[in-house]
C-alpha cells in the first residue's frame, strides 16, 4: 500500500455512499454489498466503501475478506486509530496476536497521543500475558483520554485482576457500575474479580444480579458459575449448569466438564472430555503442537554451557540489589506450591511467571549486534567485541523484572516462568551465582495435568502424544544442561517428596537459598500473594496427596505417553 493514498469520492461515488448508509441503515445487506464493490471498483482506496464492505463481511462470518479489506483501510490510513482498531480485533479472532501486537505498536508511535492507540496496544500486551506492560499502555489511555471511558476503566481493570490487584480492579469496575448499575461486562467482571480473589459468595450474588430469576442466562456466566462451582466443592452442580447451555465457548466447556467430571470420579468420560478440550484448542488456535521452535532453542542453548560455548568467556560479576531465585519445573509440575511457599519466607519476595527472561533472549540480537535471533545471537559472545556484552542482557533482565516488581526491599525475588527448562542455560550464563531450584514430577502426572487443563501456553496443546513429546523435550533439555556443567548451582526436588516430608525439604530448600528456617513457609496456603495460574486455588488449601499419582486414573488411556517417556520415567526413578 506503499505511495497510495485514501481517495476522495468523485461526484458518481458520493451519490452512492449517500445511498449505501442508507442501505445500511435499513439494512439491506445485499444492497449494501453490491454498492460497496461498485464503489471499489471505480476507486479502491475509498475509505468509507472499503470499511463498510469490511463491516458486511464480518458480519457474515468471511474471516478471509474482512481481514484483508481491513489490512488495506489501515494501511491507508495508519494515523486513523479506529482502523487499526477493526484490524487488532479481526487478527485477535483469528489469534493472530504477534501481528496485533506488531499493527499496536505502529499505532502508537504514529499516534503518541492517542487514548484508543494506547489501549489497543494494552489490550494487546495483555493478550500476549504481558500484563505489566499492558496496565502501562491502558494508564496512558486513561491519561489522555478527555473522560474516564468504562471500555478503558474495564480493560484496566481485567488486567488488574489477573495481576492479583484486586483492591484497585473492584475500585474501577464499581466506577462503571455507579454509572450503570446493569452493566452487564462490569457486573461479570467484578463477579471474576471476587472468583479469583476466593470470595465465591459474593462473586455468585453478583452473577444474581446479572441474571435475574426467569431470565435466559448468557454463556459466560454459566462458564463462570461452573467455575465457581467447581472450586467450592460442587461438581455435580458444575456439569448441570454445563448442561443447560452449548454456547460456552468450546474448549472452556469441554475443560471444565471434564474436571467435574473427574472430581466425580468418571475418569473415562473426563478424559474425552479433555481430549474435546484439546482439540478444540488446536483448532481455536489455528495451529497444532510443534517443537521446532523449543527444539532448536533448546539444541543451541546447549552450547553456552558446554565446554565448547563457555571456555574462554568472562565471569560475570554479581549485579547489586535484590537477586533472583529461579524455580524451574515443567507446568503443573508444583512450581506455584514451591513459590507460595518461599515467599512466605521475609527474604523472598514472589516474583511470579515473570516474562524478563524471554525479554532478554528476544533483545540479544540487538544488544550485541548480532544478525541472528536468540539463541543463536550468542555467539557474538565468542568474538572480542562482544565478548565484555554478557553484563548488558544481565542488566536488561534485571531492569524488566524490577519495574514489573512493586516491592524489592528483600535480598531475592522468585522467577518461575514456564520457559525455565528451555532457557536454563540462559540463566546459568546470566547468572552463575544465583540459586535454581529445579522441580520434578512424574511425568505421567504432567502430561495428565497439562493435558486436563487451559493454560496459557500453547506447548502443551495437542493430542496425549503432544503432550508427552513437549514434557520430554522440557526434561531432556535440563538434564543435558545439568550433565553438561556440573557446576551450575541448581537443587533438584521432587514434589512427591514435599508431600511426604515438607519441612524437610523446606528446610533443605532455604539453606541451599541461604536463608534461615522460617515456619511460615510451611503455611504456602496462608499466602495473601495471588499465584497467577491455573493453581491459584489449589494453593490455597494446605498440603495434600490428592494429586499424587493422579495419573493411574487414566493409565489406559496413555499408552502414547507412556511410549514417548519411558525413558524419562526410568530415568527420574519414578515406576508406571
């Protein structure tokens, strides 16, 4: 679209795009349609004609043409932000959020002082679990904005809540309500608010409200309602809420059908429920499981702390202020558990899934120089003047977790991002001082958790065989580091052996940290720290068994894991 401009309507075209809204207004689609292609026809680069061609294809569910008709309005018009609008909602339907976020940040250095620009891209990072960046933008939408938008008080406020700032998200979803006391999105998201934070009564009197007795009850809050259920012990009444309504968006139904369905002990009709789940996820995602990306991350990472990577590279001396304690483990492998519980302990402060590393790896090539992306970007390591550059993506890792970390008075922050296994040696190269606390789990219990669960993550996503072959990966990927230097400070538990001795292993834990015993570490579920994962409220309960061996419920079912991870099992000790 490069040299094209937005064309101004001839006398003939005017005429016509008087009588298309007039189409529109009555709406004569088909008379709207024919219109628009005359319109386009005669001058293609026609705003008015090609956003309301693209409003009509929408409509009809014509994902293909809408896209591309909207792609060509903002690339008309990139300092119009209602187009780039329309184009992040389409790329978002089609989960295309890479390209969302690529057509935001446009928007926003063309637009600086733009309110919708600025909450399109915090919409967007929010999306992308970027939520720390995501408030930043929204804020500055709020800012700008010449009144306080409910769009932008709400997006704020969805945000908040997944960050566990459940104070100032109830502040801003009442702020909708005193305006509209029956705001539907407001009233469902303070409803979510109340959910996560554990106060299901007054989340379930909030959905009351939003449906009154003999009303048709929305979709959305029938999933949450479910949810609720589920969490307060309830199944049963879990599946016949899910049973009265289709229209929950699918893979979300299917998942929560077959955790009730678990807890109801129906182990067969669970897991085809969760296989349901899968597969609509593959399907809602546009993209199945594939492990070239990981696979390749994980083969070059190697090298950096092998003999062949890191001979000859400078030490890295130890950055000042708080330092971070990374816990490493596969998803649903007991990550959360360890760092509830740490973070009970006055020295440790609860850092979460933090995204910096990732930031770290993304920003090398430009922060050496280097043509080629993480991890192969490294390698300007080995040449003399990159070789003083480790310090800088030490240092951008520490600023991006410090500005996502409120309070950083205490000697260490936790790092459990779900990516730790495949950037191990990233972290051993940035930080050779720093403690790492490795978590295992049976793998079986892995593959059956991941596999029954909506995370937020697409490694997981697939069939059984999927699953195992990404758990694999993730193991493999540890182990060789570990072999590889023995001399990375690294402390490996295992979560069966928390269940039977927590003390133990919290005390073994602590002085690996180098921190004194602290009894309030054995209380993880008094934590007032919201855990930002599909284990938040798991946690809140004390130390149990119930999901020990989880997987021989579903034994029959898992020949392929079983055929895939063998070898690990074996490995790790752990017997089928």
């Amino acid at each position: 679209m490069a040299g094209l401009r937005p064309a101004e309507p001839t006398p003939e075209n005017q005429t016509r795009l008087e009588a298309l809204r007039d189409a529109r207004k009555q709406a004569n689609q088909a008379a709207a349609t024919d219109l628009s292609i005359v319109i386009l026809t005669e001058q293609p680069t026609l705003l008015d004609a090609l956003s309301t061609l693209f409003l009509i294809r929408r409509d009809q569910a014509n994902r293909t043409a809408a896209l591309a008709l909207i792609r060509r309005a903002a690339a008309l018009a990139p300092r119009e932000p209602r187009y780039a609008k329309y184009l992040i909602e389409e790329l978002g339907e089609q989960k295309a959020w890479r390209q969302a976020e690529a057509s935001a940040r446009r928007t926003v250095r063309l637009n600086p002082n733009s309110a919708l620009a600025h909450l399109l891209l915090g919409q967007v990072f929010t999306q992308l679990f970027r939520y720390e960046e995501g408030e930043f933008h929204v804020r500055r939408a709020l800012a700008l904005g010449e009144v306080r938008a409910p769009e932008t008080l709400m997006t704020l406020a969805g945000n908040l809540r997944i960050q566990g700032k459940f104070d100032e998200a109830r502040d801003l979803f009442d702020e909708v309500l005193a305006r509209a006391p029956s705001a539907p999105r407001a009233l469902l998201g303070r409803a979510q608010t109340e959910h996560v934070a554990g106060n299901s009564a007054a989340a379930e009197e909030l959905l009351n409200r939003l449906t009154p007795p003999g009303e048709n009850v929305p979709p959305a809050v029938i999933s949450l309602k479910a949810q609720i259920a589920l969490a307060s012990g309830r199944p049963q009444d879990a599946l016949e809420l899910l049973a009265r309504v289709s229209q929950v968006a699918g893979a979300e139904r299917h998942y929560l059908r077959g955790q009730a369905l678990d807890k109801l002990a129906r182990y067969d009709e669970a897991f085809a429920a969760f296989g349901s789940a899968n597969a609509e996820h593959v399907t809602m995602a546009g993209q199945s499981f594939n492990a070239a990306r990981p696979r390749a991350i994980a083969r070059t990472s190697r090298l950096f702390v092998a003999d062949e990577g890191n001979n000859g590279l400078p030490a890295i001396g130890k950055a000042f202020g708080s330092q971070p304690l990374f816990i490493v483990g596969s998803p649903r492998s007991g990550t959360t558990m360890l760092e509830q519980s740490l973070s009970m302990h006055p020295n440790i402060i609860g850092g979460g899934e933090l995204s910096s590393l990732m930031h770290a790896a993304a920003a090398s090539a430009r922060l050496l120089g280097s043509p080629a992306r993480y991890p192969l970007s490294l390698t300007e390591l080995w040449i003399a003047d990159g070789r003083e550059q480790l310090s800088l993506l030490r240092d951008h890792y520490l600023n991006s977790a410090k500005a996502k970390l409120s309070d950083l008075t205490a000697p260490w922050f936790t790092d459990k991002a779900l990516t730790h296994e495949l950037y191990l040696g990233f972290i051993h190269l940035l930080f050779p001082q720093s403690p790492i606390i490795r978590i295992v789990r049976h793998p079986l219990d892995v593959v059956v958790s991941n596999y029954a669960n909506a995370l937020p993550h697409g490694g997981f996503k697939g069939g059984v065989r999927d699953t195992a072959d990404y758990c694999k990966l993730l193991l493999e990927t540890a182990e060789a580091t570990r072999q590889r230097n023995p001399d990375i400070n690294i402390l490996e538990v295992r979560y069966e052996d928390i269940l039977e001795d927590q003390e133990g292993w919290t005390r073994k834990m602590l002085d690996f940290v180098g921190e004194p015993f602290d009894e309030a570490c054995l209380r993880f579920h008094e934590n007032k720290r919201y855990g930002r994962t599909v284990s938040q409220h798991q946690v809140r309960e004390q130390i149990n068994n119930r999901s020990k061996y989880r997987y021989r419920n579903y034994l029959k079912h898992l020949n392929p894991a079983i055929e895939v991870l063998q070898s690990e099992i074996s490995r790790l000790g752990y017997e089928i």
